[in-house]
C-alpha cells in the first residue's frame, strides 16, 4: 500500500464514487492500492461534513487533555469503537482516537513529548538554506502537502508551512538564515543546479502517481459499464 500519498479533492471524490457503482472498500483499496482504513476515513469525512469534509486542511488544530480523555473513556465505557467516535466529534481520523487510547493505556499524558523523534517533529530542527529549499519546493510539488513534508523530512509542520510561504513570497534568498551577524553565503550555480534538479524529480514522480491513479480509476469504472 502506498503511504504519505496525498489525493487531491478530486481523486478523493471519484474513488467514493466506486463505491456507490457497487464496489467494495476493499476492492476498490485493492486496486488502487490505498489503505481501506483511509477510504473509510473519507466516507466518513463526507457522511459527516459533505463533500467540504474532504478538502485538505492545511491548519493543525489542537485537542485539549480533558478532550482527550473523555473521549477514550467514551471508548472504555460506552463501548464505542474508534470510528464511531471520530465521526460524532467531527475528527479527521479514527486513527487520532487510536493514539489517544493508546497513550492512555501506558500512562502517558502527551505520547509526543515521551518520544524523542516525535518531539522533534513538533518542534522542529536545525536547517541549512538548502535544506530549507528542498523541503519547501518538495512540499509545493506535492500540492501543498504540508504533513507529508513535516514527516518525510523531520521537521515540524510550522518550519514547512513558513518555509513554502517565504520561498513562495521572496524566492529562494528568503530563506537564508540571517538571524547571524555575517551575511548569509549566496548559493553556487551548482548548489542551485541541484535544487533544480531535486524539484523537478519531486514534481515527475506526484505526477506519475497521479497519472497511474487516473489509470486505475478509470479501469475500474470500465468494469461497471
């Protein structure tokens, strides 16, 4: 199954299409090759939200403990499965309740700040200028996907999403450090040469998985004619 992939609004829309053509989740994540569990995330995002529940939300919003809590003890008590209460609170996953239970269950009140690389990932880490670079083209690639970004380069979602926004803004010189006295060491025609490089390799392959998406798709809606 591919992970970190991002599904534009959409694909998201066709793939939940299938299942109203009379295919099963799991056929349709069998031959796209999607994890059920996030198909089934959608339809519950739609069911609950309609089709705005799908859109991609580029904002983290924060649950408090006292939330956290009540929900699992939902969970223990009420018997209510990890689905069903992310439905009834509007949660983007079954998976976030998931977490919570099982942070919970080995006594811990934040699991992020018990685990050295989440830690990290929520505060963020020390760069370079093209380190900087590479990340915010390679998240622009992706279509804006910031999560995927702040995962697969280890750093925080706020670091990605202020990156994108200088490079976006001011280019590249943006985002050279200049909290220091010295000014900041212009690129090399080389070092600029490999970030080219480096983009255009992110942008082929968001293409080619969406290219072989469509294939698929359009595949299995030949089956139902």
């Amino acid at each position: 199954m591919r992970s970190n992939r991002k599904y534009s609004f959409d694909e998201k829309i066709n793939i939940l299409n299938l299942i109203d053509n009379n295919h099963t989740v799991q056929s349709i994540a069998r031959d796209l090759q999607i994890n059920k569990n996030v198909i089934h995330q959608w339809k519950r995002l739609y069911d609950l939200n309609g089709s705005e529940g799908l859109r991609h939300q580029r904002k983290n919003r924060s649950y408090s403990q006292a939330f956290k809590e009540r929900i699992v003890q939902e969970h223990i008590k009420e018997k209510l499965s990890f689905p069903k209460l992310a439905t009834k609170y509007g949660l983007s996953s079954a998976g976030m309740v998931s977490n919570w239970f099982r942070d919970y269950t080995i006594g811990k009140k934040t699991y992020s700040n018990r685990n050295p690389r989440n830690r990290k990932m929520k505060d963020g880490r020390k760069t370079t200028q093209i380190e900087r670079i590479e990340i915010a083209q390679w998240t622009i690639a992706n279509d804006y996907a910031y999560h995927e970004a702040a995962s697969h380069f280890e750093v925080s979602y706020q670091q990605v999403y202020t990156w994108v926004k200088k490079l976006n803004n001011g280019g590249v010189d943006a985002l050279a450090d200049r909290r220091g006295k010295s000014k900041a060491t212009p690129l090399t025609e080389l070092d600029i040469a490999k970030l080219k490089i480096k983009e255009l390799e992110a942008r082929t392959k968001h293409l080619e998985m969406e290219k072989d998406l469509s294939k698929k798709l359009k595949e299995i809606q030949r089956r139902v004619k």
